[in-house]
C-alpha cells in the first residue's frame, strides 16, 4: 500500500505583504531619522553674526573666511599705514633739514669772523682752566643751525599730521572691511530674530569688535611718550655731530693759525709800532701798543681769510654729511616710535580676532562675543 507524500505548500500572501511593509515602514523610518538629523548638525554649528543692526547666519565655512580675512585685511592696513608714517616723516624732515641747511652760510660767516675766532679762543682757555664745558664751538653750531624752537615745532606737527592720517587711514581701513563683510554676507542675511530664536546660538556683534578696535586705535597711536624721547635725543646728538664736523677741518686750522701767529704778529706789530710812532715823545709808548694792536687784529683777518679761502669749501661738506647722518638717526628714532605705536594696534586686533572669531570656542562654549567693551576686564583685553 502506497502512503502519500505532503508537500509543504508557499506561505500565505498575506505574511508576505507584512513583511515587505515592515521594511518598507523601517526603510521610511531611517530616511527620516537621516533628513531629520543632518539640519540639526548644521543649525547647532551656526553662529549669529550683527554688523550694524543686521543679523546674519553663518556656519563653520563662512565663519572661518571671516576670520581669516579679517586678519589679513588689517595686517595689510598696518602694513599701509607704516609706508604713511614714513612719508610724513620725510616731509617733515626734509623741511627741517632744509631749513638747518640755509643756515649754514651765517654760521660759517660767523666762524671765519675775528668775533667767532677770539670767541672759540676765550672758550677754549676756559676749558683748559676748568672753567667752561667743552664742545663750545659744537653747542654754538647747533644752536645756530638746529634751534630748539625749530625742531620741537617740526616735531610735533610731524606727530599731529601724523596722527591725524593714521586715524583717517584706519577709518578708511574699518569702512574697507564693513562693505567687505556685508557683500560676502549678503545672501546669509535673515531678518532680526526673537530672542527664543537665538537660545543657545553663539552670537558674534562685530559692532563690538569694532568698538574695541577703535579704542585701541586711539590708545596706541596717541601714546606719544615713545614720539617726546625721539625729539628729545635730537638736541642732544645734534652737538656730538656737529662738532665731530667742526674737528675734520677746525682743529687742523686753529693750529696752523696760531703757528702763524706766533710768527708774524711781533714782527708785524714792531714795524707797525716803529713805522707809525716814529716822533718820539710822551705819546710814543700808547700809539706804539695801539699800532701793535691793530696789526695783531690785521694778521688775525687776513689769516682768517686765507684760511677761509682754502678750507670753507671742505668744512661746508664736513657739515653737510654731519646733518645727513644726524637725520638719519633722527628718522630710525621716528620709524621705531610710530612702529610701536601701530604695533600695539596691530597686537590688539589680533588678540580681538583670536577672542572673537575662533568658531570652535564659540560653538562649543555657547558663549556670546556681544559682551559690552567697557564691561571687558584687563585679562580680556
């Protein structure tokens, strides 16, 4: 007797469309978990930007090339504003300089006068008794071409010129980088939120940053104490200088003079005294010192004269490279003044930027950059 065999039939259709909804219901479930979750990522990472009452946002992208401009665009000002400083410095000592230069033909016509002579002769006596300073002839040189009048008043329009085109530069700079800023933000603008809009979103007001900027502008570059000590070593190097100038070709003379002198003058004044005194008598004696006299103040003149004649030509150029030296000196004294200045500036910008700017901080600290400036303590500045 044959037994029959079952066979195992398929399942019924309905376990299989319960199935195939079940992953179909999985599959919906993940895409929507998907979609959900990438908006919230990107919404957690952005940040609140305010630039004069606009708001925009701006994500981890945007936020960095904010930065990163901002840095470069500044350094850049700076970098301007260094090649300012340095023309005006220019123009103001190349007036300076000028004028001291025009001064030269009345100190040499006082130094090859009989007045000049016996005074550096008289001053030098001093000195070898202990009664007078050395360098007479080096503080009358400065005094008569460099008084302090004259370059006090230069310096310190160079330092108000100076300052008054930093300050317009740096606006012309801050304007340059708020149109920068607002056309890169343009399609990021969104309009002012409610306050439950912004919960938990790190906020940056350049406004602020601004503010701080500007505060430090004004701090560096009207921080003049570093300007005063430059015009203060002008006086004191222009004596050195000039009567470094003076001893080239003075010593020199001065001792070939009085050799001559010594030479000439008893000679000259006996003849005169003979030739002129000849009738003899009570007067004799008086008209005998007088001729001397003025035969000692003729040799003087005409040695002066011989002298002038020879070497002015020379102590001329010894000065004038005196006064190119002693203005290159006062220009690297200037540069490194202002140079501090701008770098204070440019050191406080950088440390706004680095507070500021850095996504990472704000995103994870949560933290707000739109603190008032005048709340900010020592350590944050």
């Amino acid at each position: 007797m044959t037994r029959a065999v079952t066979v195992p039939t398929e399942k019924p259709s309905r376990l299989w469309v319960f199935e195939l909804g079940l992953a179909v219901c999985a599959a919906a479930a993940l895409l929507a978990l998907v979609t959900n979750v990438a908006p919230l990522e990107w919404r957690d990472a952005e940040t609140e930007i305010v630039l004069d009452g606009n708001h925009y946002r701006a994500g981890p992208e945007e936020l960095g090339w904010l930065a990163a401009f901002t840095a470069l665009h500044f350094d850049r000002g700076d970098e301007a504003a260094r090649a300012l400083v340095a023309d005006e410095i220019d123009a103001k000592l190349d007036a300076l300089f000028a004028e001291t230069e025009g001064r030269l033909p009345e100190f040499f016509d006082w130094y090859y006068s009989l007045r000049g002579e016996y005074s550096r002769i008289a001053m030098a006596a001093l000195e070898a008794a202990s009664l007078a300073e050395p360098g007479y002839v080096a503080e009358r040189a400065a005094a008569m071409l460099l008084p302090e009048e004259t370059w006090t008043a230069y310096l310190a329009a160079l330092e108000h010129d100076a300052v008054e085109r930093l300050g317009a530069h740096y606006a012309d700079v801050r304007a340059a980088w708020r149109g920068r800023i607002e056309e890169k933000l343009a399609d990021h603008r969104v309009p002012a939120p409610l306050d439950a809009d912004t919960a938990g979103t790190p906020t940056l007001v350049l406004d602020d940053f601004l503010a701080e900027t500007i505060e430090r502008e004004v701090e560096a570059l009207h921080a003049r104490v570093s300007v005063g000590a430059a015009a203060a070593g002008v006086g004191a190097a222009a004596a050195p200088a000039l009567g470094r100038a003076a001893a080239v070709r003075g010593g020199r003379a001065v001792a070939a003079r009085t050799a001559a002198r010594g030479a000439s003058r008893i000679g000259a004044a006996a003849v005169s005294g003979a030739a002129v005194c000849a009738p003899g008598g009570p007067a004799a004696a008086a008209c005998a010192v007088l001729a001397g006299a003025g035969a000692w103040l003729i040799t003087d003149w005409a040695l002066l004269r011989v002298d002038e004649e020879l070497h002015r030509e020379e102590l001329e150029r010894s000065f004038q490279q005196a006064l190119s030296g002693l203005r290159a000196e006062i220009e690297r004294e200037l540069l490194a003044a202002f140079d501090t200045s701008i770098a204070a500036r440019s050191a406080a910008v950088a440390g706004e930027i680095e507070r500021s700017f850095i996504p990472a901080r704000a995103g994870r600290a949560g933290e707000s950059t739109s603190e008032p400036v005048s709340s900010r303590t020592g350590s944050d500045r």
